[in-house]
C-alpha cells in the first residue's frame, strides 16, 4: 500500500488519531501499520490475539480499532466489537477476508463504522477511517 494524492480521498489527520491494530497475520499488520503511519496516524499497538485485544483496547483507549474477523483464540473478532461497542464506545472497522453472508450478519449486529475487504486497498481503508472518525 502506498499513500496517494487522490484529491478526493481525506488527507492526513489534523490532530494526530491514535489507532489500535487487531490482526493476526504478521504481514498485513505491518503493512496496516506502515501505511497508516505514513499517513499521519498513530498507531498504539498491534494485537493478535482475542485475549491481547481487549486487554490493549481497555488500557490504550484508542480512537478507533482496526479489527480482523478471524483471530486466535476461543472468540472471534466480531465479539471483541460488541464488547468495545457495549462497554467503551470506541469505532471498529473491520479489516477481514471473510464476506460470507452469516459472517457479515453477525459483524453488521455489532454496528461497525466500516468494513474493508483483504487485500486491503490503501485508499479505501483511508476513506473507511476518515469517515468513522468524522462521525464519531
């Protein structure tokens, strides 16, 4: 992923907004991580597990959370946001590779800001978060 120019797309933050990655897949963490940071965002931590993800999205207080669907561990990513929904009221995009229809509505019931397919496409994560943040 590589910043763009598009005229169209929001540009870097005003504010410095603190970001918490939740995936569990080295690679696209990383890219997550490289290419929000390029774009001006902070990025608090990487989880990559249910467990690490509510232990850091409780004591880091982000300003939105980046969430894979899929993830180690008993529960899945679709419960950590009704969890950060229900008890923190912080934004969750979801960031998956999963789009089957009982995936989606389970993850639509938790009231995410957004959904982003993998392979994640710069611009459009930049959009689905801009937009969250703007709302929220």
């Amino acid at each position: 992923m590589q910043p763009t120019s598009d005229p169209l797309l929001p540009t870097a933050p005003l504010t410095r907004r603190r970001v918490l990655i939740v995936e569990d897949e080295y690679i696209i963490a990383a890219n997550l991580q490289e290419y929000l940071t390029s774009l001006g965002y902070d990025i608090l931590d990487i989880a990559v597990s249910v467990e690490e993800a509510v232990q850091m999205v409780t004591t880091l207080r982000p300003d939105i959370v980046l969430l894979d669907i899929r993830l180690q561990g008993k529960l899945d990513g679709i419960q950590i946001a009704e969890f950060i929904r229900s008890h923190l009221q912080i934004p969750v995009i979801f960031v998956t590779g999963h789009s089957d229809n009982n995936t989606l509505e389970r993850a639509h019931q938790t009231f995410p800001f957004g959904y982003v397919l993998k392979p994640v496409k710069g611009p459009e994560l930049h959009l689905a978060i801009a937009t969250a943040l703007d709302c929220w």
